[in-house]
C-alpha cells in the first residue's frame, strides 16, 4: 500500500464531505517577526503590546493575515494539492483574535461542485474553519480552487453551485472583546485619518511598490506550510512558479498603510479574486476604494467595507477593460471589512 500522499483530485470530493486536516501549529511571537520581515507591515495594532493594550486587547495579536495564512496552509494537502489555482474567497469572518501561544488547526466541508466543459478540471467550493487549543473558531471563509481530475473517465458529479452572500452585513461582523478605540493615539498610529474622514466612493492610491522576489516568496510558502506543487515545482507550469496568492494579499494589505493606517484589525471578508497570476519579478502597487461603512456600538470603533486592488506596476484605479474583464495588471480584488476609530 502506498504510504506517499499523492493528493486529492477533483473526484474525490463529494458535497458534504468534511476533512480534518493535520498538523497543528503553535504560533509564536516568531510568526509576526517573520510576518513582518515579508511584508512591509505596520498597523500599529499588530506591531505594539502597549498600543494593542491602549486598545483594550491584552496584547498584539498575531496579524489577521497572517492567522489567516496559517489555516489556509493547513487546509493544502487536502484541498489544493493538485489545484490548477485558488479562484476566489466569500463569507470570511475573524471571530477572535490569534495571540502568540494559541495554536491553530483547520478542518473543512466541501460545499459545493461543478465539472469544467473540458472535463479535465473542476471547480470546488469548500467552507473552511480555523480553530484555536479551546476548540473556539477564530476564523471561517469559503474558497473555491480548481483541481485537476486524475481519471478522467470519471462521472461528473451533481452540479452544486452555493448560494453564497455578495457581502456581509455589518451585523454579520464580530468586534473582538474589549477593543475600544476611545483613547486611540492617531500620532503613535502614525496618520490622523479617522473614520468620519472617509467617503462612500473615495478611491486612495497607495503609491508604494514592492518588487516580488523568489526568495521571498518561497520563504512565505514555507512559512505557512502551503505545499501546492504550483508554487514549489517549476516544472508543474509552464509559464514558471506561480506566487501563492495569499502573498500578494498580505503585500497588498501592506502597502495600503500608507492612506489607511487607522483600518486596523480586518474581520471579514466579502469577496476576493486573484484575478491574474503573479509571478517573481513583478513588482505590486496597490489602490483602495471605499464601498461602506458602518457603526459598530462599540466604543469608537467604526467599520470600514474597502476593495482593495493589487497591481503588477499597472495604472491606479484601473480595473476592468471595455470587455468587462479584468485588466491583465490586476493581480488581485479583495473586498473586505475593517475597524477603524471614529
């Protein structure tokens, strides 16, 4: 019996199935050194004990990316293993904060099923769960990947698309307990833009870029145990080492800093799609556009609904051609909750 995992393909799945996936992982105050070291992260919130104390946390928590990334990676060997590329995110929720000494594992329900018209690949929608030491979830979003089948012969399945929401609603997001931005230091955060400071509509380039390397990349796909052979085995594409998508997020939400240093702490995700492939050389920009906002009833605190879009060098505030489809610069369109001081 062969004792190597080859992976799943897309005809091992069925709707309902649920995976539990190995290996758990402590995270430590390493994770955010090394978490910063990739990016050129800042918020001050996941940066100082003292400011995140200020703030009514006990301590900084690790940054929601990068939780995030840790129970995306879990989920690889699983789900993605054998995946052609990650296609987009949907009803994504932090419901508590990640702190240096938790440790996080994942477990996943396969939602949803759909057969390409070439009947070499398809679609998968799975409802992904990260859970701390106490069994608390700290996180849940939905991706959808796109496997190859490995018998091609094989039946298609039922067709089951889910219904999923366009965007969350405010009441739909979880303030975590104790935060309170009464006595926000806008100096130590380093911008003065509070809540009330932003307009339904406003778009914010954030002028900064960073110039993808393979070392880095390689270190962040290690990092985060995503084994999908498209970012590790040059010979998988032909077209070279596809750069994990989270990476480009993480850069992205990065360089949004500079325009939106107070949307400190991300708690949900509406939607996102990693609309062209990234590759080491290009170098990413990133632009903003405020879609909502919202009260939260906690104090000070205010929620923010932003796209966020990631370039490779291409021109701000550009998204779509007269086609409808993406800009071949577009990398990446993420629409997400913040919090932010009112």
């Amino acid at each position: 019996m062969a004792k190597t995992n080859p992976g799943r393909f897309f005809e091992d799945y069925s709707i309902g199935q649920v995976l539990h996936h190995a290996v758990p992982r402590t995270v430590t105050v390493g994770e955010r050194a090394l978490y910063h070291a990739l990016y050129p992260a800042r918020h001050a919130l996941y940066s100082s004990d003292e400011f995140a104390r200020s703030c009514g946390l006990p301590q900084s928590p690790i940054d929601d990316l990068a939780a995030f990334h840790v129970v995306f990676g879990k989920t690889v060997p699983d789900i993605s293993l054998n995946a052609v590329a990650n296609l987009g995110y949907a009803e994504g929720r932090w419901l508590q904060p990640v702190y240096p000494g938790d440790t996080l594992r994942s477990e996943t329900e396969v939602i949803g099923l759909k057969q390409n018209s070439n009947g070499k690949t398809g679609v998968v929608w799975v409802r992904m769960r990260g859970l701390n030491q106490r069994d608390e979830v700290v996180i849940e979003y939905v991706r959808w990947v796109m496997v190859r089948k490995s018998n091609l012969d094989a039946p298609a399945p039922e067709t089951v698309v889910p219904d999923l929401k366009k965007a969350l609603a405010p009441g739909d997001l979880v303030v975590p307990s104790g935060l309170d931005f009464s006595k926000y230091d806008f100096a130590l955060a380093g911008e003065p833009h509070r809540w009330g400071d932003y307009q339904i509509g406003e778009t914010i380039d954030h002028v900064d870029g960073v110039t993808v390397e393979e070392a880095e990349h390689m270190l962040a796909t290690r990092l985060w145990q995503n084994t999908a052979k498209v970012h590790f085995d040059l010979t998988f594409r032909p077209d070279g080492r596809l750069i994990y998508g989270g990476h480009v997020i993480s850069m992205a939400r990065a360089l949004s800093f500079n325009g939106l240093a107070n949307a400190q702490m991300i708690v949900g995700l509406n939607g996102g799609a990693h609309a062209n492939p990234c590759f080491a050389g290009d170098t990413v920009k990133a632009w903003s556009e405020v879609l909502d906002k919202a009260e939260t009833g906690v104090p000070g605190v205010g929620a923010i609904r932003l796209r966020l879009v990631a370039t490779k060098g291409g021109e701000a505030f550009a998204l779509r051609g007269p086609d409808g489809k993406y800009s071949p610069d577009v990398l990446l369109d993420l629409d997400y909750w913040a919090l932010m001081p009112i």
